[in-house]
C-alpha cells in the first residue's frame, strides 16, 4: 500500500525508468534501478548500525551523491533527517544537535573535528563515519555496506502526510537557529509544484550546487528530479568556471545559481556553450540582471521566486509567458498556495497597496521543532507571517517591496542580526551591540557591527572579529566593526537600526 513515504518514488522509478540515469556524483553515474539498490544497502546499513525509526539522524556533508543516499535511505528506514550545515561553527552545530534531539550522525571526512566535537559535547549514541577518518566509537560506512548481503531490500517505512520528514535549521530572524518541519505532505505538494512550474521531464540534468542542507539545494527542485524520472548532477563547488563546464559537459538543462556565480559565468571568455540550458531560478536578483542573462542566453527562461525553509521553498514562481511583460515580478502563487498582503490590523489590502506577505498552503511547514513561541509569533488564523513587505498587481502577481529589517541575505545565506549581536554581547569588553546588514558588491549584503565598548576598555575592531570567529561561521563575522560612543534610539530607547541602515546607505 503506498504511503507518503518520498524513498518510494525510487521503488516506482527502479521498475519504469530502469536503465535511465538518476543521479551523477563521486565520479559516478547511477541508473534509477541502481540508485534504489544503493539506497537499500544503505538502509541496511543504518539498521545495522542501530538506528530505528524513532531516530533524529543529523547528516554533516556536502553536496555528493553519497549524500543524497545517505538522505533517502534514512528515509526509507522512516526515522527523521535533519541536514546539518557545515559552515556553521562547533558549537552553534552543538546547539542544532541539542535542540532537534538528534541521536545519530553521519559525517563526511572533510568533518571529521566537527564530529569529535558533536560526539564529545551532545548526546549522540551512533556515530557512523562516511569515508577512513572515523573518530573514536565510530563505525565505518564502507564497513557497514560491506556487511549486507547481495540484494539486500528494505522495505519503506509507512508514512502519512502529517508525518515528518525532516528538519531544515535556519538562523531567521532570531538569536538562535530555528528548526523548520518539513512533513511528508509538504514534500508532495513541493514537488508536485516544482514538476508543474518548471516543467521538468525525464529528459532534464538539472545541476545541484546549492547546498544540500539548504532548501534551495533540496527543494528547488531538488528531490522533485527523481518524482520527474530525470537526472540530479551534483556538484560540491561553487567556482563559476567548474559550474560551466559541468553545465555544459552534463548538457545541464536547470540550475539555481547566486548572482554573483552567475555573473562569473557570463564574464567566462571563451563564454560557455550552454545551449541545452532551458531555465536558470534565482531569487530575489534586479531587473538588470534578468535582463543582462536574457541578452547573453536569449533561449534559457529566467525564472525569479518568492521563497523561505518555512515555504518548503518557493510559494511562485515567474512563468515563461510573463517574464518580459512583469519584469520585476516574482510570479502568480502555485496551485495549492494562497498568498495575501495585508495590513497591520491583518485585513487584507487592494491590489498594488504595500502590505505583508502572509503565505498558506499545503507546502507551508506546520510550525519550527520545540519553539512555540516562535510558532505563536509567525502564524495567525492558518496563515504564516513572513515578516516581509509586498504587493500583489491586478493579475494576482506577486511584487517584492522589502525584507524584515534584522535578516542579512549575505550571498544566498541568511544571517541573524540577532544571533550575531548574541555573540558580541558576550565579549567582556562590550557593553552594547548593533549589527545590520550593509551593501556590498559581492554579496549583496555583510554584516556590520556598531559596539558601544565599556569605559577604559582597550578592544579593536580586529578583537571583536576574531571573537566572533571563534564563536561563529565565517560568513556571519562582521566585514565591518565600528566602536562607536552611543546608538540612535527611540522614546522608549529601543536602538533605532532604521536610522543605522540610513546612514549606511542600506535598504
């Protein structure tokens, strides 16, 4: 009986699209029929190693095809994965472990100090190292597939729509990151969007390079490439030139890319030949760019999106007949997806009126892991609040006008003022801290810092960096510190960081 269980798309794929290619990695390729063997092995595997069902399995590596089995086999054994992000530090890591609960990790070797770390300060009880560099009480991967007979068959766990598949941890707009909850329903309802909107076929290579524990990695379209019989190519770099020439080796015909990998690739001399290319998805980038792409690659559709972790992605996206005509537009809500701008009485407001982006719909995630506060903050009367300021036209498109002040989106990762501040807080010699996002050229926003040091206090801006490097992911250390005597404020004296974005030129 089928249920909602994603790891059975394979069982239907390995019996229809036997022989045709499902995923390229490793310096591999794998039919569908050989990917779904791949995928037992594994299972077996995991079971082995005494995983169950019940289990939270962290997952620490980067974009391989490895990875991706690792994904569908816990899924298949039923238990919950929850991606972990390498960039972040040790100890944020920690915490994500703590918080979600999980009990069992998987890591690659290049993480092998990461999971010494994890291992010796969480609570994990397996451990199972992916490549020769096992830490300590941790088995080995090869040793485990070794093990399992030929043929071995696990058979999918059942799962219903409520069920959760898995968790996606993002920093949002909070001091500490958040666990998203990603059911199996939602997956379904992502993937039977993405297949429609992007009008995937078994005959697309779509090219991964987005992180697989990003939801642009695993979702856009992500996972949706098995459901559409095609092929995932992967990819664990993200050099402009390497991106190329797998792009055209591979005859990639989609790909999501940041701008500025994309603007590294049309400034390639000799150009890349990328006529099998049919669609680039971005999100959020300028007319310009759009417009920069469509002169270089006339052919290739360009499709702009309103996206979260919450959203299980995107929510819309611009379609082929309206991306001239729209320009600047993100697209009409998916089937299935209900968008509305309303006001801060939360009445919903005319056509072309500036408002929040609220979102509901059956990809909307139903809430973060264990935080109810957050839940309560984020969700009224079944919609989420996305925090984000928008317009719709008279056509039911979707115009973006302006993001919740304190996310950074710094070269498609999302950084939290308020985590940052956390941080700095801690130093001894701080006595205040502001942090906002300021423009810059390459990655369309980085971190700045305004500390108020205490009285005789003796800190460089340079200290309060290398701080935040021993407390956080590089990407969310300031570019810039400034030591500064006060803050603007408001009759309440709550920091005016509007006034801060001012003087810096930000939005």
């Amino acid at each position: 009986m089928a249920t909602s269980n994603f790891s059975e798309t394979l069982r239907v794929q390995a019996l229809r699209r036997a022989g045709r290619e499902a995923l390229v990695g490793d310096d591999r390729r794998w039919t569908y029929a050989e990917l779904d063997a791949d995928v037992d092995r594994h299972a077996a595997a995991l079971l082995a190693a005494g995983i169950t069902a019940a289990d939270m399995v962290g997952v620490l590596g980067r974009n391989t095809a490895t990875y991706v089995i690792e994904l569908l086999a816990v899924s298949r054994i039923g238990a919950v994965v929850v991606p972990l992000n390498w960039r972040l530090h040790a100890a944020e890591q920690s915490y994500v472990v703590g918080q979600a609960g999980i009990t069992c990790l998987l890591y690659d070797d290049d993480f092998r100090d990461d999971a010494a770390h994890l291992k010796a300060n969480t609570g994990l009880r397996v451990v199972i190292a992916n490549g020769q560099d096992a830490i300590p009480d941790a088995a080995r991967l090869g040793t485990l597939l070794d093990a399992q007979p030929p043929g071995v068959r696990v058979d999918d766990a059942e799962k219903g729509p409520d069920d959760i598949h898995r968790l996606l941890y993002t920093s949002g707009t909070t001091a500490r990151p958040k666990g998203v909850v990603h059911t199996c329903g939602n997956l379904v309802a992502n993937h039977r969007a993405q297949i429609l909107e992007l009008e995937l076929t078994q005959d697309d290579r779509i090219l991964i390079s987005a992180p697989l524990f990003h939801v642009s990695g695993l979702e856009a379209p992500g996972l949706a490439i098995f459901v559409a019989g095609a092929t995932m190519v992967l990819t664990p770099t993200f050099q402009a030139e390497d991106i190329a020439r797998i792009a055209v080796e591979e005859r990639i015909t989609g790909m999501v890319l940041a701008a500025q990998i994309l603007f590294g690739i049309l400034d390639l001399d000799p150009r890349p030949d990328l006529g099998a290319l049919r669609y680039l998805l971005f999100a959020g980038v300028a007319p310009s760019v759009r417009r920069r792409v469509k002169s270089v690659l006339p052919h290739v559709r360009t499709v702009d999106t309103f996206g979260m972790t919450e959203l299980c992605n995107g929510v819309c996206y611009m379609d082929a007949a309206h991306e001239e005509s729209k320009l600047g537009a993100l697209g009409a809500p998916f089937p299935g997806v209900h968008i509305r701008i309303v006001d801060e009485g939360f009445k919903e407001v005319p056509p072309g009126v500036e408002g929040e982006i609220i979102v509901r719909g059956d990809k909307i995630s139903p809430g973060y892991w264990n935080d109810d506060e957050a839940n309560e903050r984020s969700r009224r009367d079944g919609w989420f609040l996305t925090g984000d300021v928008g317009r719709m036209d008279e056509d039911g498109y979707l115009w973006f006008v302006d993001r919740h002040a304190d996310l950074i989106k710094s070269g498609g990762e999302n950084i939290a003022g308020a985590e940052v501040e956390r941080v700095i807080a801690q130093h001894p010699q701080v006595a205040e801290v502001a942090v906002i996002g300021v423009p810059d050229e390459k990655w369309d926003e980085v971190p700045k810092a305004f500390v108020i040091l205490h009285e005789s206090a003796a800190v460089t801006p340079e200290d309060i960096q290398r701080h935040c490097l021993d407390n956080l992911a590089k990407y969310k250390v300031p570019k810039y510190v400034s030591v500064v005597g006060s803050l603007p404020r408001n009759d309440s004296g709550k920091v005016l960081k509007t006034k801060l974005r001012a003087q810096e030129g930000a939005s």
